[in-house]
C-alpha cells in the first residue's frame, strides 16, 4: 500500500514538474538528488555528489550556462 502511494505521489509531482520551467525545477531537483550528473552529447561527462554541490556551484552553472 506504501509502496502504491509513493508511485502516485511520484507520478503527480513528474507532471506538474513537466508543466513548469526547467530552471524553476532545479532547486527541487537538487535536494532530492544524491548525484547529479552532466551529460553532453548523449555522455556523462561529471558527476557531482549533493554534499559536494556547494562547492561546485559554479562549475555546475558553466555546465548548465546559467
């Protein structure tokens, strides 16, 4: 029963992510995340740990060019 709701809590907040802008979504995406991963042209190209983010903030913005 946990496990279901969990599912349709997932599934809930995928669609209303999917309706709002990718930049707004970041904030939430960094503290769900363990890892985040850059990708180029289909490759993973880093991978930053959450409890390293803070230090890499500005190598992920020139990754993401914000």
């Amino acid at each position: 029963m946990i496990v279901q709701q969990i599912g349709r809590t997932i599934s809930k907040l995928k669609g209303q992510a999917s309706r709002s802008s990718w930049s707004s979504r970041i904030p939430f995406r960094l503290t769900v995340a363990d890892r985040h991963y850059v990708m180029e042209h289909g490759r993973v190209v880093d991978m930053i740990r959450n409890t390293d983010l803070e230090a890499n903030m500005a190598k992920l913005h020139d990754y993401l060019g914000v």
